[in-house]
C-alpha cells in the first residue's frame, strides 16, 4: 500500500487522480494564452505527444475569457494559472477552467479567496494549491535557516487550510523546489501530514540535458516511494520535450505501460556504424506505434545478439552487415542500409 494508493479522489474535467488511480502527465503551454490558436495548437501537439493535463497562464482579463474557445479545441483537462489578480481565477472558472491552479497567499486577503472558493464550489472546479521554493514567505525562511523541506511543507499546509476553512476539500498540492534533495525531503514529510493528491515536479530544472537528468534523479526519489498522483517534468524549451521525458520515467519505473522501449549499446571499438545516428532513427520512428515492446539497437554483430536477447526485436550492424534479431535469435541477414526498413516493416506487422 503505497501514498498514492489512499490520497483524496479528485475530478479534474473528465479525469480522475488519487485514490490509487494512473499518475498523469502534465504540462504548461509556453504560448501567450491570449492567442487562442498559437496556444490551442500547441496543446494538440503536447496530446499527440502524451499529455494529459495542460495548465496555461492566465495574467489578464483577455487570457481568462480565451480559455473558454481554447477548451471547445482541446481534448484534455485545461488548468488556469493564477498569480496576484484573485479575479482571474473567477474569470477562469466561468469560462471553462478545469482545475486552477492558485498561491492563496499572494491573491489578496482572506475575502478574495473566499470568492474563488465560492465559485470553485458552484463549479465543482479543484484548487491546485502551489508553493515553490522562490516564494517560501521570508518568516519561514528566517524560522528554518534557508529554504529547507521543512519551511516548504509548512507553507503548503498553511495555504491547505486556508482553503479548507472556507469548507472546500478539492485540493492537488504542489511543493517544488529546483534542488532535488530538498524537493525530495518536502514529499516524503508532505505525504506523511496530508492525504490529498500530489503534482510532481522539480521546478526550474534547466535545459533538455541539465532538466531532464535532475527531473529523472528527483522524480525517482519521490515516485519510487509511492509518492505523486500528477508530474511534470519542467523543460527550458519545447514542452513537448517534457511528455517524452515525463512518459520514459513512468516507463522506467513500472509505473506506465505501453509504448515501445528502446535501449541501445554505448559504443566500443569494435562499433562500424553510425550508431548513434540509428538508434536517434529508431528512437523517432517508434513514437508512432501503440505496442508494449522492447527494441533493442546494437552496434556489434558479433555481441548484438546476446545483448538484445531481452528485448522482443532487435537489429546490429557492423563491416557491412545487418542483422534483424528476435528474442536473441538472428532471424534475417541484410546490408546495413536495409535495418531501418527491416525494422519498421516487423513494427507495421507486430502481433
């Protein structure tokens, strides 16, 4: 029995998460909200890649009112992210919003956030209640000597309870922090003091290289002890970048199935191909296919066989040769410009 296994059950659109239901994978539109078809476009993409939950910010009146043509396009659960301005999240809401997504510490006093929680409310529309390491309040800072997971988790259950006083229970808590270890730390005290469901995520990570080695460290950490009902992996770039790293850690840790794996050897020596350009190749092309399978991509025909015996299909190349390769068997012999081919062909007839 893990966490995750008894979190609160919340309804976000037509999903569900908590209660031991499928962690989903989320992302953020890096679009101007208020130009409905850059950002409607840009979620189609993000959905064709994978993902399940889109949040979009929405600072002004304008981008409060788009969110209800960008929903009528769209076919996942839609998030509104609020700063400052409580009226944009009412605005939000009565325009479709799904979830929102809110600080109710910087949206004014204690009668502002009443009236989103009234309308949250009338809507049956979730609160994501978010704290970040950048915004821990100065007092928590002072009283824990820095940012630690200790004053992260106080503030998150600060902000829960001022929503809960307002008797809303529909909440998804956010604790991140761009240090991994510390973000790490705040879940594990977090799942210990609180039973709703958790997004996860580390925050700021940095680029596609930096981001993504600390989004697989940290998620892990916190995944692996059961931890965590939504993720986002937090990408410098192209978001759709972000649903390919976010679906191999669900994969890599047994938490998401189907989707074809592919593993490849790190070169030696003994390598004659261009292997890395291959294995990018075969990394693409499988994107399109809907099969739970291994691929394994070898670049030594001599060792290939052996090394891909735990993958269902495999191929090795090297001195002029190819090979297709089936549980650790060569089943067909080829010139080395025919693997890509070899290997789409058995895709397209997978049984």
């Amino acid at each position: 029995m893990t966490y995750r296994d008894h979190t609160k059950t919340i309804r976000i659109g037509d999903r569900v998460i908590g209660g031991g239901n499928p962690i989903l994978i989320q992302s953020m539109t890096n679009t101007p909200t208020e130009d409905v078809e850059a950002t409607t476009a840009q979620i189609l993409r993000l959905e064709e890649a994978g993902c399940e939950i889109i949040r979009c910010t929405c600072p002004t009146e304008e981008a409060a009112l788009a969110i209800g043509q960008i929903k009528k396009r769209i076919h996942i659960p839609l998030v509104a992210d609020i700063h400052f301005d409580y009226r944009m999240a009412v605005r939000a809401m009565e325009n479709g919003a799904d979830k929102i997504r809110i600080n109710p510490g910087n949206i004014g006093g204690r009668d502002k956030i009443e009236a989103v929680v009234k309308v949250a409310k009338e809507r049956g529309v979730p609160i994501r209640v978010g704290v970040n390491s950048g915004s821990l309040e100065k007092e928590l800072v002072a009283k824990y000597g820095g940012v630690t997971a200790e004053g992260l988790v106080e503030s998150a259950l600060d902000k829960v309870r001022m929503i809960e006083e307002c008797d809303y229970d529909q909440m998804v808590i956010s604790i991140k922090s761009s240090d991994v270890l510390t973000c790490a730390r705040a879940h594990e005290l977090l799942a210990e003091r609180s039973d709703y469901p958790l997004h996860v995520g580390i925050t700021e990570a940095g680029t596609l290289y930096s981001g993504n080695i600390k989004s697989a460290a940290g998620l892990g950490i916190i995944l692996y002890q059961g931890i965590g009902d939504t993720i986002r992996v937090s990408l410098t770039g192209d978001p759709v970048e972000e649903i390919k790293s976010a679906r191999m850690i669900l994969r890599t840790l047994g938490l998401r199935k189907g989707g074809i794996d592919v593993v490849s050897c790190p070169t030696c020596g003994r390598t004659r191909i261009d292997l890395v350009g291959l294995a990018n190749k075969v990394e693409t092309m499988v994107q399109g296919y809907d099969l739970n399978i291994k691929v394994a991509v070898m670049g030594c025909a001599v060792n290939g066989p052996g090394e891909a015996k735990e993958a269902d299909i495999g191929i090795a190349g090297g001195n002029g040769e190819g090979l297709l390769i089936k549980h650790g068997q060569i089943v067909r012999k080829m010139k080395e410009e025919e693997l890509l081919d070899a290997l789409k062909y058995e895709l397209d007839h997978w049984k």
